[in-house]
C-alpha cells in the first residue's frame, strides 16, 4: 500500500491510496520546475503574476465547500473550521496579489559616489516546501504565495495524510493559469526529498513540520548551501497576569486551545497563571473544556502518542485535572495537566493535541522565567490590566511572536515565524516574500 493514504481518523476506514513517485516523476518535476523558472520566473510581469495569485484566490473560495469536504476526511478538521481555513488561504493568496508589486519594489540607494544603485528583488530558482498535515492548504498557501509572487517555481512534498488535498491544490494552480512546472505535487518518499535538496537546481527548502523533521531537512539543505526557513513546533505559554473580565479571558482560552482540536503549532499549551488568579481560573477554563465538543485528531497513531506522553507525564508526578488521558481511537478528551514536576520531560515537550499543562506562578518574574523554560519560542501570550506591563512581558520573552489580550489574530499580514527550536525565517507579511529572493544590488555608473 502506498504511504499516501486517506485514512478518514473519525471512521478508521482507507478512503484512498495515491501511489508513491517514481523516480522518473521526480526528475522530470525539477526539470519543469528549473524550466518554468527560467522561462516564466525570470521573464514574466509582477503583474502577471499577481493576476495568476488572484485568480488561486477566487478559485479556493469558489471551491471552499469541496476543498473542506477533503480536509474533513483526510485530517478530521470540522467541517466549519474547514471552511475558515479554505478562506484564510484565499486571503493569504489574495494579499500578496495586491501587495506583492509593492513589496517586490525596487530600493533605491543613496550612494556617496556618482551615479546611482538600487536592490532589485529577483526570483533565485525552484524551491522544495514540506508540509505538514494540521493546517494542509493554509501552510501551502504560506510557502506558495509569496513565492510565485517571486518568480520562484515550487515542487510540494506534502504530508502522507494529505495527497488528495495536494492534488487538488496542483489543479486550482494550473487551472488559474500558472505554467507546467511552477506548482508540481509529488508524492515523494524521504529519499526523493533529499534528492531533490541535492540537486543544483534547487535553490531553497521550506519545511513546516515537527523538530525531528527540521533537524534532518536543515542538515541536508545545509550540506547542499541551500537555504531553509524552518517552521517547527511550539509549546507556547498563555500568561495571565491580571484581567477584568474573566468570562471573556476563559472564552478566549478555550477558543485558542481547541482550535483544530489542539493541533495547532502556535497554540496555547502551557497556562500560566498568576496565584490571585489561578484557581478561578483553572476551576472556569475545565468546567468550559468539559462542554466542548472535539473531532478527532488527525489519525490513531497522533491520538496513541499523545496519550503515551500524558502516562509518562503522570508517572513523572503530574496530576490530571482533567480526563482520563487515553485516547479512544483517533478521538481525545480536553484533558489538564497540573502540578508538573520540576525537571519533568513534559516541561519541555510539545503536546500536539488538546492537552494543556497548568503552573501557578507567584508575579510577573517568575511567569517570564518559566514561559522561557523551554526549547521552544514560537508565540506567546499575554493577559494583562495595564499595558505597560503587557508590552515589558512580550519584550521578555524569547519567541517570534508575542499577542497581547488576543489569541488567534494570524492574519495574512502579520508575519510569522520562531525563534530556537521552533526554526528560523519567517513567512506572511512583507518579511514572507524576503526569505528566497535574490537581494540584486544594480550599480550605476
Ligand atoms: P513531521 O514533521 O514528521 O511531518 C511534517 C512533514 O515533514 C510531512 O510532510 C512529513 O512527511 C515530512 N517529513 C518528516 N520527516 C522528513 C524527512 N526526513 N524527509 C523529508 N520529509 C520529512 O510531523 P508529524 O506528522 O510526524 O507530526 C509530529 C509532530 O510534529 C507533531 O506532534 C508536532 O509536534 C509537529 N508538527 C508541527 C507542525 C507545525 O505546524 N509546526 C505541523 C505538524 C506537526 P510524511 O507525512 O510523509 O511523514
């Protein structure tokens, strides 16, 4: 059986295999790829291109229901949330067809000698993007907007769960217009990917995914001088400090934790909460977890290893607040993890799922520190009265991204990306179209 399978996680029932690439598909992917650079990447308008991206744009909307409808059996993602995510890609597309001329702007330089220069933003080839199963259109459309907006051609290794959501990506591009090559889905194993990373003509690596899987396409990419953006995992803290309406601040931490049914890279993960707050809290937010309705993760094997990192948790000291900690099939309870030892392996892992870890902390001191205890440093949040207070804590701490009263603002301009073990480079926003590009300084004389 090829490892590209449906397998719907609510039913357990195969849907569909897709067979694996041959190495024939994989050198004739680059060959297109490094000819639809050359010919279409190198000489094509900005406008042009922006028109294609607007064009992607129209046709995810137009489709949202179908494309949801794929999600929804491959990874389990509700129908509704489905739907927004169909939208959010749009928008994603959408943005960088309006702004993409402008960010793609030459930048004149004011030169001491005579004459004049300006850095002209290029296109620098192919790329390779590796994608992950939890958001399979929006992480795409990350990784693919701005870089078509470039000029830059894309070969897509998505996840093993996900090849007929990648498949119906590959037809909205070519339906839009976009040449033979400059958006080629491959159902590739480990070994064409580190192929692909090798060959010359590719000049770049994107990779959303966990850190196991950064650690090999960063050393392989680096072998091969070829840049990477790396997008990993997280365990973000969710600080509250202080707040004047603690029915709104649970709703917001229940609606940010469940997201996606926990599997959400920047996704609150460990609450912590200040004494004079803690107990309300924990006390609102599991009587709130208790009433919400879960679909499942994205398959058995996710639900078995997040149910094995709760036993260790629990064998290492953690009390559970909140469920009993096993899966029942592809399907997990909100589950709360409290009194977590110092020193613990939880402290320091990722639970991808709807598990939240609790620390009562005594001030703001020690809240940064413990936020800061850990691997990782994509988001962060914080909840807090006084404003002052909340931008001293986002200076504080050590991630790519810190939301102040808010949780779920991602948004097409904002950009995004981490900082230690949760990778390197960033993507959306202006930044995201200044990760593979050739920086060209054009001199005058
Ligand atoms: P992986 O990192 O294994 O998968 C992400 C993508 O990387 C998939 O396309 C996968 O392919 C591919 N991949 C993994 N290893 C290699 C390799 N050596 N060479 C080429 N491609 C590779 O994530 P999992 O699906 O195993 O999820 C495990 C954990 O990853 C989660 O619990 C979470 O911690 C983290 N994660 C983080 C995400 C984020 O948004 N930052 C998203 C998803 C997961 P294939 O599917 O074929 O294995």
């Amino acid at each position: 059986m090829s490892a590209y399978t449906v397998t719907n996680p609510a039913t357990g029932t195969v849907e569909a295999t897709y067979p694996n690439a041959t190495d024939e598909q994989v050198a004739a992917a680059i060959d297109a790829a490094d000819e639809a650079y050359r010919t279409w990447g190198r000489t094509s308008t900005k406008a042009s291109r922006a028109a294609l991206l607007a064009r992607v744009a129209d046709l995810y909307d137009e489709r949202k229901d179908e494309l949801a409808t794929i999600i929804n059996h491959e990874m389990g993602k509700k129908l509704d949330e489905a739907v927004g995510e169909v939208e959010f890609s749009a928008s994603i597309y959408r943005y960088y067809a309006e702004h993409g001329e402008e960010f793609l702007a030459d930048q004149p330089i004011d030169r001491d000698a005579a004459g004049s220069a300006v850095v002209r933003k290029m296109p620098i080839g192919a790329l390779v993007g590796v994608m992950p199963w939890n958001y399979p259109y929006y992480q795409v459309a990350r990784f693919a907007a701005p870089n078509l907006m470039l000029g830059n051609t894309i070969v897509l290794k998505h996840a093993a769960l996900c090849p007929k959501s990648s498949a119906a990506m590959e037809a909205i591009f070519s339906e839009a217009g976009f040449p033979k090559g400059s958006f080629t889905n491959l159902y590739a194993d480990f070994d064409q990917v580190h192929s692909l990373i090798s060959d010359p003509r590719v000049r770049g690596v994107s990779l959303t995914g966990s850190e196991r899987a950064g650690v090999t396409i960063a050393q392989e990419a680096g072998a091969a001088l070829k840049k990477v953006v790396c997008e990993l995992g997280g365990s973000d803290p969710f600080i509250v400090l202080g707040t004047s309406d603690m029915d709104a601040l649970v709703q917001t931490a229940v609606a940010g934790k469940y997201e996606n049914c926990g599997q959400v890279c920047n996704g609150p993960k460990r609450f912590i909460i200040v004494d004079s707050l803690y107990d309300e809290f924990l006390k609102r937010f599991a009587e709130a977890s208790s009433a919400v309705e879960l679909g499942p993760l994205c398959s058995l094997k996710a639900a078995e290893r997040l149910s094995a990192q709760v036993a260790d948790a629990v064998a290492d000291g953690a009390t559970l607040a909140l469920g009993d900690g096993k899966n029942d099939g592809a399907f997990f309870a909100p589950t709360i993890l409290t009194d977590i030892p110092a020193g613990s392996k939880a402290r320091y892992q990722e639970f991808f799922g709807p598990v939240s870890q609790f620390y009562r902390v005594k001030d703001e001191a020690e809240a940064i520190a413990l936020a800061n205890d850990t691997p990782y440093g994509l988001g962060s949040y914080v909840f807090t009265t006084d404003p002052a207070q909340g931008e001293r804590v986002a200076d504080a701490l050590e991630t790519g991204m810190t939301y102040v009263n808010e949780v779920g603002a991602d948004s097409a301009e904002l950009p995004f990306g981490g900082v230690k073990n949760s990778g390197f480079g960033r993507e959306l926003g202006s930044l995201g179209i200044n990760e593979f590009v050739n920086l060209k300084l054009i001199s005058l004389d």
